[in-house]
C-alpha cells in the first residue's frame, strides 16, 4: 500500500490505491497521531457543539471550534495567515467568504471518496472548498394570521391586493436576488419584485433571527426571504410559523475546506469527511438542509434552485444596489 502526500509537504496522507477502508483507517491512524482539530464556523454553537462532540467521541479526536459571524471568519482569517499564524485546520462558512479565503490562497484543494455521495455542483474542478449544506430562502408566515389554505405557492401570488401591508423582506439578502435573476432572468425577477413592492409594499427588517421572532410574536405576517432552518425549526418548537415554498425556492451555498497550513491536516481531513457524511444527519436534526442528501431527504415541495456563486463576489455590488433600490425605501 502506497500513502502519498498532495500539495505541501504538510497535506494529509492520501491511499493511492486499494480499499477506502484502508485510506480510512490510515487517515484516522495519522490523524489520532496529531490527536487534535480546529475549525472555524458559522453555525450556531448550539448545531455546531452536537457535531463537534460527535466527531470526539468517535475517533478519540480534541475538536475546537471558534464560531463567528462569517464576515469575522474571513477577517481572522486572513489577519492570522498574514501574521504567519497558521492556527486553524478547517472553515465551515457562506460561500462568498469561503471563496475570499480561497482566493488569498489559504485553502488546499483535497480530493476524497465521500465527494461522490454530495449533490451534483458540490465539488468544482480547480475550487478549493465545497458545499457542505443550503441556506435555502422561503416563505415563512404567523399561523394565527394567515390560513394554511390561503398561503401563496409562488411569488406571483404575492400580487394579490390581499397582501397589502403584510409582507416583509429581510434588508441584506443579496445572494437571494442574483437566485432570483438567475432563475427568472434579471429583468423578468426585477419587474416582478418592483410590482409587489408597489402593489403591496414590503417592510424591510435587517436580521433573520430578527424576522423569526416577530413571525412568532405576530409582528410580521409574512416574509418570503426567510432561512429555511430558522422557520421550521420555531415551527418545531411550538411557535406559530410555518413554511411555504415560493416557486422559485432560491438557494445559496454555505462551503466547508481544509487549510493549506493547517497544523493538523489529517484530522482536517478526517473532520471534513465526518462533517460530510454524519455530521450532515446531526445538521438535519436541527432542519439544515446539508450537501448529502443520502444522509437525509428534502422536505416534500422543496426543490431549490441553488445559486453560481463562482461570480458573486466580482458582482457583490451589483447585488447589493440592485436590492437597494428595490427594497430599501420600504425600510420601517
């Protein structure tokens, strides 16, 4: 059996060729050898802790985790690497920031058997990170205001006088909107959105934990931009929220990578490959939509369009004005 490295001198031990259980058992064997990981992510800490604790107790492995919003993960990121303080092994983060890191080229490319089990667009030639779940965009809306049977199935429905003064979006959702110009066409999901903003107005609120809290109080009746985990998870606990999905249901990728200096590049490794695989059941507990959907089954009327970020960040400006300009005169 032949164990070669790929990339630095510091990347982890890859089986050339034979069985995945024998590359397994070599990665786990290195990676109890370095005896320790660390990941910086995005996920809440009550999700993140669950898997985390997981990967510890199966392979014997210290797992730290440092959460942070995702534009802190970038900055200390990059601060660090600029620093010559190579700390971290893994990030877990929005695709926008992942990409950034990627293209101060921190992040190593890997290559593993469990890619294979992921949605397709997962893995991408020559891209240094891969999705690892969706921050899918639906309708969320107070049960005790909107009858089930009258919630709408589509953005077109939002044109019905009937939702005058009832709509809210949340202020900084920028990927959402280039979701929905790739999926309709620019012009076609520009027209669309100006015409409810105008028939109906559409109050702005800057936070989805923020918009979950006030679907729950009754503050807000409906929003259509609301993160798929958030809602169904209220709904999981009693609150009177449920879902509904707008066709088009947009999606934005949330990506995981190992770093190129990673100080633990075998447990980077063996974490990835958890994260991907069982950490995706523990994500799914806690209603995160995750890259492997051999590891659980998308809700029955949810089929997302999931957005190329590949150009997002060159066009981040675009996206951001054009929200604006939609949306933002309706701020209250």
């Amino acid at each position: 059996m032949l164990i070669a490295s790929c990339g630095p001198a510091n990347a982890p031990a890859e089986f050339v060729s034979g069985e995945i259980s024998e590359r397994t058992a070599q990665l786990i064997e290195a990676a109890r050898n370095e005896g320790s990981v660390i990941v910086y992510s995005s996920l809440p800490v009550p999700v993140m802790t669950p898997v985390a604790a997981a990967f510890r107790q199966k392979y014997g492995i210290e797992t730290s985790i440092w959460r942070g919003g995702s534009e802190e993960i970038l900055q200390r990121s990059v601060a660090e690497a600029r620093a010559g303080r190579h700390m971290v092994d893994v990030v877990e983060t929005a695709s926008p920031e992942v990409e950034a890191i990627a293209r101060e080229q921190l992040l190593q490319i890997v290559s593993s058997p469990v890619f294979d089990e992921l949605m397709a667009g997962s893995v991408s030639e020559g891209r240094a990170w891969i999705i690892s779940r969706l921050i899918v965009f639906v309708g969320a809306y107070n049960t005790l205001d909107v009858n089930p049977a009258d919630a709408p199935q589509t953005f077109h429905d939002l044109l019905d006088p009937k939702w005058s003064g009832r709509l809210t979006v949340e202020a900084n959702d920028f990927g959402w909107i280039k979701g929905m110009a790739d999926a309709l066409g620019e012009e076609q999901a520009v027209t669309l959105l100006r015409s409810i903003v105008d028939t109906n107005g559409v109050g702005v609120r800057d936070g989805h934990g923020l918009i979950t809290n006030m679907l729950a109080s009754g503050e807000v009746e409906f929003t259509f931009t609301q993160y798929y985990e958030q809602a169904a998870n209220a709904r999981d606990q009693g609150a009177p929220i449920e879902v509904a999905f707008l066709d088009p249901v947009i999606a934005v990728p949330t990506g995981i990578a190992m770093f190129q200096n990673a100080p633990h590049p075998n447990a980077a490794m063996l974490f990835l490959e958890f994260f991907l695989t069982e950490g995706q059941e523990i994500l799914a507990e806690y209603d995160y939509i995750g890259s492997n959907l051999s590891r659980q089954s998308l809700p029955a009327g949810m089929n997302p369009v999931v957005v190329d970020m590949s150009d997002y960040l060159d066009e981040y400006q675009k996206w951001h004005d054009l929200h604006r300009d939609i949306f933002a005169a309706q701020r209250r």
